[in-house]
C-alpha cells in the first residue's frame, strides 16, 4: 500500500471511529424537557400555556394530533400521533382496546398499580421507589413520547399512620410540542419546587374526588397556579363534579362531554381555560 493511501484508510478510520463514539454520545444523552425550557424563559412564571416560544430538543412526531381517551378511575389512554400507546395509573381493570406500549402507576392505593401487568407492555414505569424516601427517577423517551415524573409525598391509606415521603409521581407527558401532566394520587398541595420541575402543563389530569386525594378547594389552588388550557377531571368518588367545578369562577369555561374522548393538539387549544368533563367521570 502506497503511504498516501495509508495515511487516508487510516483517515477514514478514524472518522468511522469518531461518528461512533458521537452516535453514542448522542444516543446517551438525557432528553431535554421542551415543557421545562420553556416555562423557564418566563421570569417568575409557574404557569403551564406559553404560545409562540420553540420547544428545545422535542421528541419527533408524524403529526400534531394526540388523542386522551378516559378509561376509568383515573386510568387514560394517550394515543400519540406515532403511534405509541400510553395508560396511565395502570391497574389492569381499565385498559387500552390495543396493548400499551408503556404503562405508569402509583401505590396509593391498588387501583392506581398492579405488580403483575401483561408481559408484552415494554415499558412499565412505577411512581415509586422500592427504597423507602427515595424518590423514583423516569426520564424516558420511546417513540414520539418524552416522558418524566415529579416525585410527590403520600398519606398512607385513608389518612393513618401519617406520610409517606416520595410515595407518588405526577407523570409529565411531552408529545408533539404539547405538555400534559397527570397529578396521580395527589395528596398535598405542590411546593414551588413542584412547580418548577413540572413547568408548563398544557393539558391536565386532575382528581376530583374530593377528599380521598385532596379537597375541592385545595385542589382548585394547585390548578389555578398551573393554569393549563385544558382540565381534565378524574377520579371521582362521592361529592359529584360540580363541587371541584363551583370552586372556579368567569376565568374558566366548562364543558359536560358526551363521549369519552377528545383529540387535541398545540393549534386546537382552547384560548380559555377549559374544563371539559368526559363521560363516565360525570
């Protein structure tokens, strides 16, 4: 071999090398909160909807459309415009009519988990870690779907033997440029930590049971701080839905679905907050 020739293998060598060990830096890399970045680029901020600011680093999506089906309890389905399959407070009772591809629960009580979901779900995410205090850590992309917790505290059931610390997850979904957050089995009202590491909120999942999580009144003030576009009640026992909906005034709008399902996307937002009550949480 000819030294001009040895000196270019070795060359091209190298640069196959190099775009090696950068493919894997990139694969490595943790994803970048768009929901996040976003919220931060408003001073003193804490609310969720912010048109016109580019998401950083979003997961890749064929299309805008995501699709929030309610199940159950507090069980939804989130069918990402790729394709992907999300339900989340997985119990096995409530499920997708096509197996999920990922599943999150919480331990508050077993209707928000189960230990033994279908061995096909590839992805089963727990909002709790198996080391008591610990706080569970998910940050995962699959698919178009970038998804990540906030570790929150728990009473132990119905309220005895005090708290649990880091007991629960609120669930962060970032798909197709919108923020949607499910608050789970959520016990407290948030702290301005909380508030700073869910960011912005487009859409959220809220439970209006009015008591076993939080009370109406409680959780009407964790609401309002987040001011998300679109509201989404669940997990209703006892008091109907018009107790969580009177603690809001003129600034929201409500709306009584009649079907269990509602697509939405970053252009289709509503312009006001909205409530919008699916059937089977009426």
């Amino acid at each position: 071999m000819k030294p001009q020739h040895l000196v270019l293998a070795i060359a091209c060598l190298a640069a196959l090398v190099l775009s090696g060990a950068a493919a894997r830096a990139q694969q490595q890399r943790p994803p970048v909160s768009q929901c996040q970045a976003i919220a931060q680029t408003i001073p003193k901020a804490t609310f969720a909807s912010f048109s016109g600011a580019q998401p950083v680093a979003p997961a890749v999506s064929e299309g805008e459309d995501v699709k929030l089906t309610f199940l159950g309890h507090s069980t939804f389905e989130i069918d990402t415009p790729a394709g992907i399959v999300i339900a989340t407070d997985y119990n096995g009772w409530y499920r997708p009519a096509a197996l999920p591809d990922v599943v999150t629960m919480n331990k508050a009580h077993t209707t928000h988990f189960t230990l033994t979901p279908e061995p096909g779900i590839k992805h089963v995410l727990h909002g709790w870690s198996d080391v008591p205090g610990e706080a569970a850590r998910i940050d995962l992309v699959v698919g178009d779907a970038h998804i990540r917790n906030i570790a929150t505290d728990i009473r132990f059931s119905y309220g005895l033997g005090g708290a649990q610390q880091n007991g629960n997850s609120i669930f962060v979904f970032e798909i197709a440029g919108l923020c949607i957050g499910h608050l789970g089995h959520l016990h407290y009202e948030l702290t301005d930590t909380h508030y700073t590491e869910i960011g912005r909120l487009d859409v959220v999942m809220v439970p209006v049971d009015g008591g076993l999580t939080m009370g109406a009144d409680s959780m009407s003030r964790v609401i309002k701080r987040l001011r998300s576009s679109l509201i989404l009640p669940m997990h209703r026992r006892g008091p109907p839905v018009s107790a969580f909906v009177a603690m809001f005034g003129k600034d929201f709008d409500v709306a009584y679905a009649p079907d269990d399902s509602i697509t939405v996307s970053t252009r289709t937002l509503p312009k006001k907050p909205l409530i919008y009550v699916m059937k089977g949480v009426q």
